[in-house]
C-alpha cells in the first residue's frame, strides 16, 4: 500500500511540474502578448542603437534632412510656377522663371541624394543589427535548459524568435522614419499649408485616417497567422529534409518512400496556404475598404481645393503646387502605413515572440568551484522528461571514485543515454542529487559546470567543417596555442588515419561533398568523434555507446588504447557489448529505468540473473 502510494505521490509531483512549467510559459507569453507598440518601441530603442550609435545617428540625420527638402521641393515649385505665371502675363522676365527651374531642380536632386544616403546606412545598420540580435538569440539558446529542447513547443518558440530577430530592427527602423522622415513631413506640410489657407491643413486627415485603421485592423491577422503556421512550417521543413537531403536520401529511395513524404509535405503546405489564403483574404478586405475612403478624400481634396480657387482664396501657382503635394503625401501615407506599417503588422507577433523566448528562465548555476578530480557521488537519482508521467529513471544511488571506470549496460529505453546525460550536468535530477566532491552539480559555477568533462554520445555529430575544426572544436582554445600535433594525435589514438588519396588537403579537407571536400563512412565519422572526446582535456570522460559502428576487432583495440589514454581520469562507458565491461571496475545494469545490479562482471554473473540473461543473449547472438 505504501509502494502504491508512493508511486501516486511521484506522479503528481511530476503532473504538478509539467503544471507549473506551462504556467510559466503562459504567463511569459500573455506578458509579451500585452506589450503594446509602446512599450515594446522602448525595449527594442536601446538594443537596436547600441549597435552602433554614430550610424544610427547620422542615418536618421539624413532622413530628417530629407523630410525638409521634401517640403522645400513643394515651396520651390510653387515659386516656380509663380514665375511662369507671371512670365505669361509679361511681368518678370524669363531668367527669373529659369532660375527659379534651376532652383527647384538643386532641391529636388540634394532630395534625392538625401534619401539615397539614408536608404544606404539603412542596408548597413540591418545588416549590423541582425547580426547582433541573431547572435544574443544564439546566447540564449546556449543558456536555456538543455531539458527544455525536449519540448516541442520550446523548439517552435526558437524558430518564431530567429524569425522574430531580424524584425526587431525593422520595428525601430519604422518608427524613426515616423519620428524622423513621416510627422516632420506633415508637420512642416501643415504649416506651409496654413500658410497658404488656414483651411486647408484640414486636408490631412482625410489623408491617413482610413490607412491608420486598416493598419491596426490587419496587425491581429497576421499575428493569429503565425501562431497556427509555426509547427506546421516546421513538419514542412522535415518533410522537404526527407526528400533532398543527404542524411535521409538514401534510405528514402530504397524505401520507395518519397511518395509519402511528397504527399506529407503538399498535405502540410496546403494546409499553410490555406492559412495564409484566409489572412490575406481578410487583410485585402479590409484594405480595399480603406482604399475606397482613401479615394474619397482624395476627391475631398480636390474639389477643396478648386472651390478655393474659384473663390480667390488661393492662387493657380499655389492650387497646381498642392495638387503636386497632394500626390507626394498619399504616397508618402500609404508607403508608412500600407508598406511599412503593413510589414510591421505581419510581424508584429514575430518581435513579441523574440522578447518572449529571451524573457523564458535560464539554467542556473552556483558559484563553487572544483580544482581537481574528486569523487562523483548520485543519491536517488530520478528523472523524467517535460509533458510526461512515467519516470525515466528512478532511485540510482552509485559511487565513483577519481580514475574508476563505470560501465552502464542494459535494454534499449533503460535509461542510459539519460543518466548520462545527468552525470554530465546537461539534465538536471527531479529526485535526490548529484555530487562532485561533495557539491551538488547545480552548485557549480557556469564556467566549472562543463569544464574537464568530455564525451562521445552515440547520436555523434558530423560537422561539415575541415578535418581539423571536426577534432578540433572540442577545446577550440587548445588549437590557438598548440599545433596540429594534438590533433594528429587524438585521430591515431581513436583508429582514425588520414588517407591522403582521399583527403588531399590534409588537415583542411572539408568533411563534406556538399562544400567541395569529401565525406567519411559512419564507422569513420564515429572514431572522429571519439577522436574529439581525446582532443579535450577532461578528469571525467562519458563514452555512450562510442563503437556502435565500429567492427569487433577496432572497437576492442579503441577500448584498449582508451584504458591505457585515460590514466587517473573517471570514466563512464555506456555499451550494449559487454565485452567491454570486463575492462571497467565496476559495472551498473539498468532495467526499465531502475538500477538492478551493481558489482563486478565477475560478481554479476554470479549474483544477477538478469544479467547473466544479457551476458548469455550476446554470447548466443555472437556464435
């Protein structure tokens, strides 16, 4: 009764976890979603400046120059055409008319060139700014969790933000053109109007009201948009993955299966088409709706302005240099608010999603730290993963002293990648608590946590970089001051030699067809991992399952040399072989997340049934 009740407890311990983790989520998310345009302007101003604050400067000095000789060039022209009236009724002469042609033109051009200038730092600083915010994006993925990857949700939240990145400097961008190029523009248009006819500033309004409310209209659009399409771009992208890259190709043409992933993917795509196709419908409404109250003041205005004529109140110079302007202001108009604005409202919901995945909690870390190898201690040790109920692992109590080698072996889904995985500091236990020396690993300080650990997981990367960045990467400071002796190294010890027929560049071959270099078997690319794991200095080394692709005879030759390279180092070797446990000290069997035996071989052959069923399974499978 206690054991059940137990259990129970666990399990809502667990359901009141993933509980609480949604609701963090959620808040973070209902937080960003009340952001509005202000606030949000006021978060991003200070990022996007410090970028670089003489470039931000001098391209909105140049914006704001151009919004002046913008109302310049409608004075200039209304001069002009004032002297060409004139010219028509014999009282000025026509030296007079070109100078003032000449004139208009000089402004028109140093207009020009203005925006020319402005459009050009605009490139630069984008350029400038998304790098930034792409590379503090990249921070924070560095500085999540690694328990939070295993969420789907998480993962969908990542790629919204890298979206979300490069919009955080189109927001700024927009509204310093508004602060900047839009409100000096109407501004000094308003008083060069009521200059003309105290009446007439009455126009502007008639100008952008109809685009004002089209514009917060269609920004919940697009926002809802992103928010359906997301996780289904990303079952878009795997699919596509599936049927033309490398890793997936072959097996994907042997299997016949490119029809299916074709038929997935267009299933997928349809769907998001149909998304958008919705959007785009109801933005289009709203925007010929607008577009017709837009045309309506735009005749407004006109006719305005020839009842003033007819009356006297304003001359045909300044009624034809209005008209001009009348022009230039709705196009000026519909480019901040159809266009810009427009933009914005598409991704509006991106921005608030970058913010929100840089607001989500970080992994924390202590301030100790470890100077030397010290005994690694776990005290009821359980796990389980985000959005689940069964445990991963459950009370694996183990002590390891400094130079022990700890062998792991049980079932496929016993939980040995994931204990791993805890050992190494990337997972955090749920129960109980590991021990480094004594200090629980999330005690540590950041730069201790990861620091003289190496690994080899049997999920090994295949980085298509240079023969040497691939060893190499694994301490990439080690590189700067030593050469590539130490790398040589590491291959030899880990059974990889250099075919100079295949790899003529040596060192800097590129590990990939798809850059021009050349691509490696997977048992080669395993002993390159493992290879990276020799190349970093560690007191703690964890091989999970480092010789799956590796013939018999190599693999007991690696484990050899691997016995002989390690010294006083701890080393954990997760194997489904156990012929490579007869090497270690002390051998931990795990069965369906629990720790069933720990001892000897020798001692568990004599004392553990279940592992003596394993022991004897391989033999049979070997014979």
């Amino acid at each position: 009764m206690s054991i059940a009740k137990n259990v129970k407890q666990k399990v809502a311990q667990r359901a009141a976890r993933n509980v609480a983790q949604r609701s963090a989520r959620n808040a973070v998310r209902n937080a960003a979603r009340k952001e509005r345009l202000p606030k949000l302007v006021f978060k991003t101003l200070p990022l996007v400046f410090r970028v670089s604050p003489a470039l931000f400067i001098l391209e909105y000095t140049a914006t704001l120059f151009d919004a002046v000789l913008l109302v310049l060039t409608t004075i200039s022209l209304q001069n002009f055409f004032e002297h060409v009236t004139k010219l028509a009724a014999g009282e000025t002469s026509f030296n007079a008319v070109l100078l003032a042609l000449i004139w208009f033109a000089l402004l028109k051009m140093a207009d020009e060139a203005a925006d020319g200038v402005a459009n050009f730092l605009g490139e630069l600083y984008a350029s400038k700014s998304n790098q930034v915010m792409l590379n503090e994006l990249n921070r924070k993925v560095d500085r999540l969790d690694a328990l939070e990857l295993e969420d789907p949700e998480i993962l969908t939240q990542i790629g919204q933000a890298y979206r979300g990145a490069y919009d955080v400097r189109n927001l700024i961008h927009v509204v310093m053109d508004i602060a900047c190029l839009y409100v000096p523009y109407f501004v000094f248009m308003g008083l060069y109007l009521w200059h003309v006819e105290p009446v007439l500033p009455w126009i502007l309004p008639l100008v952008f009201i109809p685009v004002i409310v089209m514009h917060m209209l269609r920004s919940n659009y697009y926002t809802r948009l992103d928010d359906l399409s997301a996780p289904l771009r990303r079952k878009e992208e795997h699919y596509k993955e599936c049927m033309t890259t490398r890793p997936f190709f072959k097996e994907t043409r042997a299997l016949g299966a490119g029809g299916f992933f074709l038929a997935r993917y267009t299933q997928t795509f349809k769907r998001i088409q149909q998304l958008r196709y919705q959007t785009e419908l109801r933005s289009q409404g709203v925007e010929i709706a607008a577009n017709v109250c837009s045309l309506a003041g735009y005749i407004a205005i006109i006719g305005l302005l020839i009842a003033l004529l007819m009356q006297g109140r304003i001359a045909i110079s300044s009624f034809a240099a209005i008209l001009a302007a009348m022009y230039e202001m709705f196009a000026l108009m519909t480019e901040v608010f159809d266009y810009r604005l427009g933009e914005l409202s598409a991704s509006m919901g991106q921005i608030h999603k970058y913010f929100r995945f840089l607001a989500l909690p970080e992994q924390r870390y202590g301030q100790k730290q470890i100077s030397s190898p010290k005994t690694l201690t776990l005290e009821k040790v359980g796990f389980s993963y985000p959005g689940t109920t069964r445990s991963a692992l459950r009370d694996i109590s183990v002590t390891i002293n400094p130079g022990e080698t700890l062998a792991i072996v049980g079932e496929n889904g016993s939980g040995k990648t994931t204990l791993a995985k805890l050992i190494l500091g990337l997972y955090r236990p749920e129960q109980g608590q590991i021990l480094l020396g004594g200090i629980p690993l999330s005690e540590l300080a950041e730069e201790n946590a990861y620091k003289n650990v190496s690994c080899v997981f049997q999920d090994f990367q295949r980085y298509q970089l240079s023969l040497r960045d691939n060893v190499a990467i694994s301490d990439y400071a080690k590189l700067a001051v030593t050469d590539d002796a130490a790398v040589q190294e590491a291959a030899s010890a880990a059974g990889f030699h250099i075919n100079q027929q295949q790899m003529v560049q040596g060192m800097d071959t590129i590990l990939s067809k798809e850059f021009g270099g050349t691509d490696l078997s997977r048992g080669e690319w395993q002993r390159l991992s493992i290879a990276r794991a020799y190349y970093r200095a560690y007191w703690l080394i964890v091989l999970d399952e480092p010789t799956a692709a590796i013939d018999p005879f190599e693999e007991d030759r690696i484990y050899r040399d691997f016995m002989a390279l390690k010294k006083n180092c701890t080393a954990i070797i997760i194997t489904h072989r156990l012929g490579a446990v007869r090497m270690a000290d002390c051998v931990l069997v795990l069965r369906e997340g629990q720790m069933t035996a720990i001892g000897t071989h020798e001692q568990l052959l004599s004392e553990s049934r279940y592992y003596r069923k394993l022991w004897a399974a391989q033999n049979r499978y070997m014979k």
